[in-house]
C-alpha cells in the first residue's frame, strides 16, 4: 500500500548547487553572477563595448562610434522594466505585467473546510482530526544530508547509494548548517508518533507529523534527550479530504520493526515526499522506494534515536516535473526554469532504476535524523 511522507525542512544544499553553476563567466567583463554578466558583444550596437574606449559593467558611460556617448551596458535585463506590482508577475513571452496566478483558496476557507488544490474551492470536511496521540512520541532532534559514502543499498549490490549527497561534496556544511539550526529552534519540528510501539519485532505502525513548539514551553531545549518538551500538530499532516470519521495521517510509515535496538521500515512502495525552501521558491520532490532506518533505546518504550536515516530514489523528471510547476517569476534571479534544470541535472547522478524499466532514472538520497522523547498536547491553533 502506498503511503505518502511529508517533510517540510530548509536546506542550502540546492542553492549551493544553483550558486556553484552560475559562477562559471561567460567573458572577460563577466560579473561572475551568470545572469548578468556583461560579455565581449554590447546588446547595444550603438556602445563600442570592444577595443580601446570600451567599458566595463562597472563604468557609467560607453564611446558612441560617433564620439559621443551613451548609458554603459550592464547586463541582463530586467523582466518587465522591474515595474510589477506585488500582486503581479512578469510574463516572460510578452515581457508584460499580469496578475499572479491563484494559490490556495481566496478567500481561507473557515473551520470544518478544506481547500481543493485541483479546483481552488473550499469543501466540506466530514472526516475529524485526532484529539489524542500515541503514548511514544519522538520529535527529530538532527536532521542533515550525510556524506555519499552514508547511506542505504537501494539496488541490493552490497554497496551504499546516496548520488546526491556525492553531487553536493563539496557543499555539504553550507547545506547543514542551516537545516540543523532550523531544527533546533523550532523552525522545523517533525514528530513521530505511535500507539503500539513493540521492541521484539513485532510490527507496528508509525505516523510522522508536522508541528509547532508548543506556546506554554517555548523556552524548551528542543534537542534535549531529558527535557521531553510540548508539540502541537499542524491539520496538514492529516487529509481533511477522507471520508472515514477519523482523518488519518498523510505521513504514515505502516511497518515499522524494532529488534535488538534497530528500527527499520518502508520498501519498494513507500514514497517520501518533502518540500524544501531553495532561496526564492519552494521545490516539492517526491522520493520513492523510501525506508526509513536508525538506532533505538528503551523497550518498553521509544526513548531516543541514533544514526537514522531516510534514504530513497528521486526521479529527475519529478525533478523537472517540479520546476516547471513553479511561477515564472519566482526562478527569474537563477536564469529561469530551463537553466535551474539544467544545473541540477547536469550534477546529479542516476543510479537508481527505481520504475524496473531497465533504465536507471533515479538518484539515491539519504537524509540522516536523531529523535529524543516529546510529547503532543493538541492541534496547532489558527494564527491570529
């Protein structure tokens, strides 16, 4: 049966790689940003751009082959004349200001409803989030991209797969630094949940859920293996769409097994899907064949968590597939969609045929985690 994980986490990771590809100058009067470097032909032919008299980005002024001069040229330019409103968007075929696309339902939609990404309609919620939660509760307290020699055998040849954190080497600390400083201040708090946790082998089911500190324990050391710190749970780690009276977890890994104090989980059907913030946009990628591994203490209880880790195969045409469903206008500053694919694709390797196709399409990824104890008084209420 397939179960869909969402983890919403901030990393650095891809625009370190947007970053590096962009650096490369494309002349000797390059400004080293890749979209507005000035090169060895001015876009205005009346600018003597070559040759003694010509200009760099840096200078105000160009020799006219008449004598006269005229505004340097410095670069790329701006989309609509840098004149759209902020409920506007440049539209990059006519080079006009329109109005940006619909996100999400306008007006919110009130308690009891729920918001229809297909038709952007608020409908109807007949099913009820929980009002009470397992008495196991882990709250990720680490949360990082391993190095590539880390990881799981997606292929079962006895070797570890992990082609992304193998791409990203030499950006790996610009990429953890920011993700495990969101987890300890609370700006990610992922919790894993569970009514029947077993240390025999017995199989159980786990759900992970997307939350909030909670506001009577803000000062809490969220990364402490003693504090067992408040959570609450965002509505969106249930669908509100089920009809079945209790609305169950979209994040839900249904055959976890703890024996001699390793955990582990997920297979062939299992996908991981995260969100993951990359400098002006959000990119949601979807990762199959996911499972779920680590360390675990206690046994009659879920006491804490060592070297975990979250790996899986990610398709470059979800990738792609991705990008293209962003706005235009949010990947702009990078050199637009067909640039951003590019760069990603051209560093990430496929070595995963995660479809049985025969042709390997996927790149290996592992995520390494840590949990401590937490507990989860409620819902997170609406924000004022």
């Amino acid at each position: 049966m397939k179960r869909v994980l969402s983890l919403s986490f901030a990393s650095a990771a891809m625009t370190a790689v947007v970053a590096a590809g962009c650096s490369s100058s494309t002349g000797s009067g390059s400004t080293g940003g890749g979209t507005t470097a000035d090169t060895a032909t001015a876009t205005d032919s009346t600018v003597a751009d070559t040759g003694a008299g010509g200009v760099g980005a840096g200078d105000t002024t160009a020799a006219k082959t008449d004598g006269t001069t005229t505004a340097a040229d410095t670069g790329a330019k701006v989309p609509c004349g840098g004149t759209c409103k902020a409920d506007e968007t440049c539209d990059a075929a006519t080079d006009k200001c329109v109005a940006k696309p619909k996100i999400g339902c306008d007006p919110a939609c009130k308690a009891g409803e729920y918001c229809d990404i297909a038709t952007k309609k608020c409908m109807a919620q007949t099913c009820k989030f929980p009002e009470k939660w397992g008495p196991d509760v882990q709250k990720v307290s680490m949360l990082k991209l391993p190095p590539g020699s880390e990881g799981c055998d997606l292929d079962g040849d006895g070797k570890v797969n992990n082609a992304l954190s193998t791409a990203l080497v030499a950006f790996l600390g610009q990429a953890n630094g920011p993700l495990e400083k969101s987890v300890k201040d609370g700006t990610i708090v992922l919790a894993m949940e569970t009514a029947g946790f077993k240390s025999d082998g017995t199989e159980f089911g786990m759900n992970m859920l997307i939350g909030d500190v909670d506001e009577s324990n803000k000062t809490c050391d969220l990364v402490s293996a003693t504090a067992n710190c408040k959570y609450t749970v965002s509505p969106n780690s249930y669908d509100p769409k089920a009809t079945t009276p209790a609305c169950p977890a979209v994040i839900s890994f249904p055959n976890i097994k703890v024996k001699d104090g390793k955990l582990t989980g997920g297979g062939a059907k299992q996908i991981f899907q995260f969100t993951l913030p990359i400098s002006t946009f959000a990119l949601t990628l979807k990762i199959t064949q996911a499972q779920l591994k680590g360390d675990v203490t206690g046994t009659t209880t879920w006491d804490s968590s060592k070297s975990g880790l979250i790996c899986g195969a990610l398709a470059k045409k979800d990738i792609e597939e991705a990008i293209a469903a962003l706005p235009d206008e949010q990947l702009q500053a990078l050199g637009g969609k067909s640039t951003v694919v590019g760069l990603i694709g051209s560093l990430l390797k496929t070595d995963i045929d995660a479809d049985g196709d025969g042709v390997k399409e996927s790149a290996s990824v592992a995520i390494q985690w840590e949990s401590v104890k937490g507990s989860i008084t409620g819902i997170t209420p609406p924000k004022k």
